[in-house]
C-alpha cells in the first residue's frame, strides 16, 4: 500500500479511533487539518480511492467537502469543478456501494454541493437530475445503481433546499427557485412511480422503495416558497404550485401513501410514509377536495380500528401530528359533511383517551391531541352543515380523561422519581402543554368545572386531614415517611389542578359576559383561596415544609392562577360582577373546599401583594 496512504490511515485512526490517548488525538487532528487546502485536494482524491480504512476514507471525503465550499470561487476556476464533478460520478458508480454510509453520505453531499454552487454559471449543471436518471435508474446491469441513484437523488433535493456556508440567501433562494421549476417535480414523478410500481408488485420492502419514500418526504418538505416558517407549516397549509396539486388529486396521492403504509407500517420506513401523508395533509386542494379529505379520514379510521402501527412511538407522534394538521386545512361543516365523520370522531376520541391514559408510552403528545380538539370546538359555532358533529358528547370524557392522566403523572412522578419527565420542573413546557384547554374548558364550562371541582374537592379534603393529623401529632412515628409521601403526591395533584384552572383564563378570555359563566370563575377562585390558606397553616404549624419541593411547586400553581385570574378581573367591571365576588376574604380553613363564589379583586390583590402565600 501507498505510503502516503498508511500515513493517513495512521492519523485517522489515531483521531477518530478509540485507542488513542488526548495528546495523539490532538495531534493526529491538527495533521489531518493541516492537509485540507485546495493544494492537497489531489492527494485527498487519491487516498479515498485507494485507502481500504473506513476511517481515512470518510476523513478525506470530509476534508474534500469543506475544501469546495469555504474556496468555491478558486476551487472553481480552470474547470476544476468541472472535472471533479465528473470523477464523483464515476466513484460513486463503481465505489458506492461499498463505502460506509456516513462516507457515502459525504461523498455524494460534495457532488451535489458541487452542483449546487455552479447551478447558475454552468448549464450544463442544471441537466444533472436527467443523468442521475439515464447512469444510475436506467442501468440495470448493475444491480446497486438504481438504488445509489435514488440516494444521490435524495441527497441533491435536500441540498438544494438548504442554504450552504458561503452561499448569500438571495443566491440561495435565485439557485433553490431554479431548481424547483426545472427539476423537482421531475425528481416527485419518478418517486411517486416507484412506490405505484411497488404497490403493484408483491414487495414494498426494497432499498429502492425506501429510498422513493425518503425522496417523496424530501419533496413534500421541500421549501417552495423560499421562505420557510416551520411554525406556520405546522399549524397551517403546505405552499406547493398548482402543477403539484394536479400531479396529487390525478396521482390519488393520500390513497397511495396510505396504502403503502398499510405495508411498511411495521417498518422504519413506516414512519416516514406517515410524514409524507403529514405534509398532503396540509395542502389545500381546491378541485377534488371532497374525495381527497375522505381519503384522509377513512385511512386514518383504517388505522385506527387496525391499530396499525401505533405501538411504534415515532408512528404514535406523526399519527398526532396528522390529527392537527386536519382542521387548518378544513372546515368543520366539510368534515361532518363526509360520510366517514362519525366513525373517525368517536375513533379518534377512543385513541384520544388511551392515548392518556397510557402517558408511559405516549409522553410527548397531548400538546397535539389537545390542539386537535380545541380546533374542532372552537369551530362548533360556525358549523352551519347541520350534521351532528358529536362534539357535546365526546369533548368533555376526552377531557376528564386527560385530567385523570395528569394526576397519575403526579402521583407516578413522586413514588418513582427520575423514571419520568415531571412537567411541574418546567412551568415553560407544561404551559405550553395546556395553550389549548382553555378553548374547550369555555366551550364545555359547567361540565369541565364540575370534573375539576369534584378532583380538587376529593384531594383537598385529603390534605387538609392528612396535614391536620400530622399537626397534631396522630401519626406514628414509624409511618411519618408514608404520610409524607402521600402529602407530596397532594401537593403535585393539586398543582396540576391550579394550572389547569389558571389556564382557563388564559388567551383571548375576557371578563365573563353571563352570571352563571362569572359564577364558575368566582367558584374556581374560591378553591384557590382556601388552597392558599391551607398551604400558609402548613408552612406555619409542620416544621420544614418550606424545603419540600412540591409544596414550592404548589405555591407556583397557585401564584399563576391568581395572576391569571387578575389579568381578567381586576380593574375590569367590578360593579357588575360584585353580587358574586362578595368582599370576603376567607380565614378558616374548612375541611372541604365550599367552591362558594364569596372572593372578588381585592380579595385576589390581597392573596398576592400582602403575602397571604408564604
């Protein structure tokens, strides 16, 4: 072998292998650095050709690949570009298949940077997809050329839809637009062929369908506008051209995509499929639109009634975003008017409520299961079909049971610290969880403040006799560590409860306009209160409460439903409101909480500013 190509072996092993020690690391990284310049560029071609080490391979394709881009501008005089491009073809052809996959990765990463920066001097660059397409998917004389073409093709959209060092955004967007209108639909046509051609055959379990699928994701995704908003994609419409929506409605994509997921399910590939019916689920399709909403719904209730990929948790997640992207895309009139409505709601609803109760499995979803039926809610006003939508029915046990899965979380979180994400370490996170209860607890108010009630109730008179006992001394010394333990699982349910309760008067809430919807406010803030009060006679009457974590966590609750009641309240029509929020501030503690609307803005002002929390 070479000695030049030992040496590197030699180097690249010493830096990325695991035997060296720091000061050989340090050393082999800074040779290894030393050689990647546009005048060694020829060296590191030839130690990737021959070098039979996976290390030094993927070093030299790495060096190859910042040496073009940080010196595009030199790199590319006297055709240097030029020929290096063709050479990357020809490796690629003969080499691919066998380099490691993050080596491959890089390799092809140059030729499609490559392409990318001369896409707009060089024309000739611009016919490149047409030569993926006749050296490599052609060419089935060689068996792994279809699929390393499908890879190069993958890998050349997600370059072109990503702004590379060196690159100005206007060039960007100029050489990504380009490319948008010359080339990718081409690059969807042949995917979208591949995977029909696999639908029609007995196998969809082939590289090259799972790469078809990968270009699929990457075209759906792809930034057509040139200006991303990864929020707005995720809440609203995909901004596709007209041309691609013909392509979809002709091609029946969503049937397509689902039927193919009905296949792969099982498989990684499964959850990309998901990702790719994600994304036409955010398209909007004017012409078609019935047909193509009742193909989203009726796969989704296949999947549903089958339980058809839902144990994988990557599934599970995409399967909740697909939920949400549903009402930004249509109305809810369009919905209840397709004739799979009723079975996918109360479907939908059953998955809901397993979904929460089994939180272990699922722990990152209810953000997008409570945006999903908050959308539904707040559009039962508009619904002007006059088809049942059954949202009176469902909505509320969807919610009583996301509440009951709340307080297992707590409850779960302090008999088994560390196994599990306590949102109440993080108030950001978990209010983030609750942006959308508010819309459906004043939807649903008399029957979501009666589920509240009746849980806060039950465990306030717990800690009020369990906190009582211990004041008194009632509790044996032998099981002091138990009581405690229970009267943190308290502190963690009731915490959840103030949030909940404080969220309600979050967003676009304003003073309530109706007796009986300011009666249930009033109802809310006199259970804090009493809350609050109990909370001060623990800190005053049991020694060292104030360095147990759950009973701060608990104050926090409580501060953030006062300050959220306060925004709405306080200063706002107080006349109006003062045969229901009385001038009582209550002193005792009661046993049970009375949830009597007797507390009005100055008894809210006097909890929080003359430190009635301690």
């Amino acid at each position: 072998m070479d000695q030049h190509v030992q040496q590197v072996d030699v180097l690249a092993e010493a830096a990325l292998g695991d035997g060296s020690n720091p000061e050989e690391r340090r050393r082999a990284e800074v040779m290894l650095k030393d050689m990647q310049n546009i005048e060694n560029i020829s060296a590191l071609r030839y130690v990737l050709e021959r070098s039979t080490s996976q290390l030094s391979t993927y070093v030299c394709a790495k060096g190859i690949l910042d040496v073009v881009t940080e010196n595009w501008n030199g790199f590319a005089q006297n055709n240097r570009h030029l020929e290096m491009r063709e050479w990357l073809i020809s490796f690629i052809g003969q080499k691919g298949s066998t380099l490691t996959t993050f080596t491959r990765t890089v390799v092809m990463t140059i030729l499609c940077r490559i392409v990318k920066l001369g896409w707009l001097s060089e024309p000739s660059f611009q016919e490149f997809p047409k030569e993926i397409h006749k050296l490599f998917l052609c060419n089935t004389s060689v068996p792994d050329l279809p699929v390393l073409g499908f890879m190069l093709m993958n890998q050349l959209v997600i370059e072109l839809n990503m702004v590379s060092p060196k690159m100005t955004l206007s060039q960007h967007r100029k050489t990504m637009t380009s490319f948008r209108d010359a080339s990718l639909l081409d690059c969807f046509k042949v995917a979208l062929s591949t995977i029909q051609q696999s639908l029609n055959g007995s196998s969809s379990d082939t590289p090259e369908v799972a790469q078809a699928i990968s270009i699929s994701l990457s075209c759906l995704t792809f930034d057509f506008i040139g200006n991303r908003d990864e929020i707005a994609e995720e809440l609203g419409a995909i901004q596709i051209p007209t041309s691609w929506k013909q392509l979809l409605v002709e091609a029946d994509a969503v049937d397509l995509f689902w039927k193919l997921y009905s296949r792969t399910h099982q498989s990684q590939q499964g959850t990309e499929v998901l990702k790719c019916i994600v994304q036409l689920a955010g398209v909007r399709i004017t012409k078609g639109k019935e047909a193509w909403l009742s193909a989203l719904l009726y796969g989704m209730l296949l999947v549903l009634q089958e339980k058809m990929g839902l144990d994988n948790p990557n599934n599970n997640h995409e399967f909740c975003r697909l939920l949400s992207k549903i009402k930004p895309n249509f109305q809810l009139d369009e919905l209840a008017s397709c004739k799979h409505y009723s079975p996918w709601a109360n479907a939908v609803a059953d998955f809901t409520t397993e979904s929460f109760t089994d939180w272990r499995n699922a722990p990152h979803i209810s953000y997008f299961l409570l945006a999903f039926w908050a959308r539904l809610v707040n559009a039962q006003q508009y619904n002007n079909s006059g088809n049942p939508t059954h949202l009176e029915s469902i909505t509320p046990r969807v919610i009583e049971c996301y509440i009951i899965s709340r307080l297992e979380i707590a409850r779960s979180c302090i008999e088994s610290p560390g196994e599990h994400d306590d949102a109440l370490e993080d108030q950001e996170a978990l209010l983030v969880q609750l942006e959308a209860f508010p819309i459906i607890a004043r939807s649903m108010y008399d029957d979501i403040s009666a589920v509240l009630k009746r849980f806060a109730g039950t465990d306030f008179e717990q800690m009020h006799n369990l906190a009582g006992r211990i004041q008194r001394g009632e509790i044996p010394q032998e099981q002091h560590a138990s009581a405690f333990v229970q009267l943190q699982i308290l502190d963690a349910r009731l915490s959840w409860l103030a949030y909940i309760m404080g969220s309600i008067f979050v967003g676009n809430h304003r003073p309530a306009t109706s007796d009986m919807v300011a009666h249930r406010d009033a109802e809310l803030m006199k259970f804090v209160i009493e809350l609050s009060s109990i909370v001060k006679l623990r800190v005053e009457s049991i020694p060292n409460q104030l360095s147990m974590q759950t009973l701060i966590r608990l104050q926090l609750a409580i501060l953030y439903f006062l300050k959220s009641f306060r925004k709405v309240y306080m200063g706002t029509d107080e006349i109006r409101h003062r045969a229901l929020f009385n001038r009582k501030t209550p002193r005792r503690v009661h046993s049970q909480p009375t949830f009597n609307a007797d507390v009005d803005s100055a008894a809210t002002g006097h909890i929080i500013f003359s430190k009635e929390l301690p």
